[in-house]
C-alpha cells in the first residue's frame, strides 16, 4: 500500500520539518514496508542518542483507509524521556597527567550542581572523540605508545551513564636528532642545502630545549618542508618520517622521495543528509582530471573544517588504473541545532 499521511506523537525535540531533512520522504515514506520503517526506527533513534536521549521509545500502527483502498497512514508514537546526563568520570591508569588536567582537555563533563551552564549531557560521539584527544595530549608529551579506552556504565534508575577511561601510557620518549635524507630530482645543492637548513633550524628552535617526543612537532615541519617543495616547483614528491629507537631515544629522518603522478579519477562525498555536495565539493582543493598530492588533500581537510558543520572529516585516496585516484570523502555532520554556550 502507499503511504498516505504520517503522523508523529510525543515529538518535543524536532519539528516535523526537520525529520525529513534527516530522511528523504520519498524513500522511506513513499510505500509501506516494514523493514524501511524498521530502518527508519533504527536511524531515528541514533539522532535521539546524539542529543543524549537514552531512553527513547519508537512505535507504530498502520492506519488502514477504508475510504481509500490501497493506502494506509502510519501512526508514529515516541516517547522521548530525559536527556541522559554524565554522573562521574573516571580515569584509570594515568600516572603522568591528574584527573583534572585530563578533564581541562576532554569535551564530555561530569555534572554539577554548582556550574548550571556546564553542558553535561551524554553525547557517545563526544566521549569516542575524547578518546583521541587523551591520546594527543599523550602523544605530544612524549607518550609514543599510548593507549586508551574506555567504557560506560547506564544507571537507569538515574538517567545518568558513568564514564570509564583506561590509559596505559607506555614509556616517555626523548627526541635525539633530527636529520633529511633528500633523494627527489630537480633539485639543486643549494636547494638540498636550505632544506638541512629548515630541520636544523626547526630542531634548534623547537626540540631542542624540550625535546620530549612529540607528535605534533613532527607533522609540523613535515608541513614546513611541503610548503617549501612546492614553492620551489616540486609537485610530486613524497616524505616519509622513519624512526630510529634506542631505550627511549628516537632519533627522526625525513626522507624525500619521488613519487608518481597521480590524476584525480573520481570524488565521491558519503555522509551527508543535509549538507549538499556542490557545498563540499566547492572546499575540495582539486576537481576531476587534476594532479592531486598530500598538500591538496591536507588543504582540503583544512577547508572542511573551517566550515564548522561537520563533527569529522577525512578525505581517502583509492589508488586505481594508470595513477589515477578516487578521493573518498566521508564526513559526519554536527545534529542540528547542536551549539555550545559560554558565560
């Protein structure tokens, strides 16, 4: 049967017209089937976990319209409940940084009583990503080998999830020296020359005073030493960071290297609902048929970023025929009317 008119009960969170900017109408609505509806139930429910709504409850009737034969209306009754808060966050198993210096860093918040703009809902997307930046901070403090983890515990009885995070931090590792090894042509002595002279200086100003190992520190001169490849000309080119490691010592080369061209095949945009692709592909450094190397794609991902409507971005290269590429670009987009507050 088709579907005639869909009718939602109990909604407080969403207005009508913003479920059909999460689900195209004509294909989960346009004919009755129970396993779209099902889908539709699943998906929905995810949205309501983002805003950190635990406890929702989705259900259905099918409305059989005597009058009309072959069409039907689909009852839909939802049960939003409270938005789940954060009771208490734990960490396990950190030596080097305080639980308040962990919790200065990480998005999520215990609640309190005392700070009523501190926005301590349960957000599971929010707690992942603040897995990665525990482990940043880690890895910017000379933490190379760190690993984190975590796990939630639901208290139903009080609509509150309490948060476990479990950090084996490794060894603390020591910078020693850095040095280039480059082995790309075109390139002049007096060229080879400046680039020594760039990691040189770089490790002077940077490492060498504190010269803990740092991650960050790393793709930055990685960067540096792109910017200066390209503005003497070099398209294709590739640096590769190799580590050498003795006790807790690591000694760093960047290696320069040739790389093959590669031509942009195709870009295909998945995981947007609401956000259109001309709005993407307009941020995306290259287009179809142009050369493409790691400057493009990171310039990209910069631009992504800066729109400030996606939680994730990242940008794929698929290695086809003839060194040509498909860039898979996948991005998670922010729920809406997600916003924070400051006082």
């Amino acid at each position: 049967p088709k579907i005639d008119k869909i009718i939602f009960h109990g909604i407080k969170r969403f207005k009508e017209e913003e479920i059909y900017e999460f689900f195209n109408k004509d294909e989960y609505f346009k004919f009755y089937n129970s396993n779209n509806i099902d889908r539709f139930i699943n998906e929905f429910n995810k949205i309501y976990y983002s805003f950190g709504y635990n406890q929702i409850n989705i259900e259905y009737d099918i409305i059989d319209l005597h009058d009309r034969k072959n069409f039907v209306n689909l009852d839909f009754k939802i049960s939003e409940g409270d938005i789940s808060r954060i009771n208490r966050i734990y960490f396990i198993g950190n030596n080097y940084f305080n639980k308040n210096e962990l919790l200065s860093e990480i998005k999520s918040k215990p609640d309190n009583f005392f700070l009523i703009f501190r926005n301590a809902n349960f957000k599971k997307y929010q707690v992942k990503n603040d897995v990665n930046r525990i482990s940043n901070l880690y890895k910017d403090s000379g933490f190379r080998n760190i690993k984190v983890t975590y796990k939630t515990e639901y208290i139903s009885s009080k609509n509150t999830f309490n948060v476990y995070f479990y950090i084996n931090e490794g060894l603390n590792y020591n910078f020693s020296q850095f040095d280039v090894d480059t082995q790309v042509s075109n390139v002049n002595i007096d060229q080879i020359n400046e680039i020594k002279s760039i990691v040189n200086n770089y490790y002077l100003k940077y490492i060498s005073k504190k010269n803990f190992y740092n991650i960050s520190k790393i793709n930055k001169l990685k960067i540096i030493l792109s910017d200066y490849l390209y503005n003497i000309g070099l398209i294709f080119f590739e640096i590769q960071v190799l580590e050498n490691i003795e006790n807790t010592n690591i000694d760093i080369l960047f290696k320069i290297i040739d790389s093959p061209p590669k031509y942009v095949n195709q870009i295909n945009i998945f995981g947007n609902t609401r956000t259109l692709d001309k709005v993407i592909r307009r941020e995306i450094a290259v287009a179809e048929g142009d050369a493409v190397n790691s400057d493009k794609i990171r310039i990209s991902n910069k631009n992504l970023n800066k729109l400030g409507i996606f939680k994730n971005v990242s940008i794929k290269e698929k290695f086809g025929k003839d060194n040509n590429v498909d860039l898979d670009v996948n991005i998670e987009e922010k729920s809406t009317g997600e916003f924070q507050v400051g006082l």
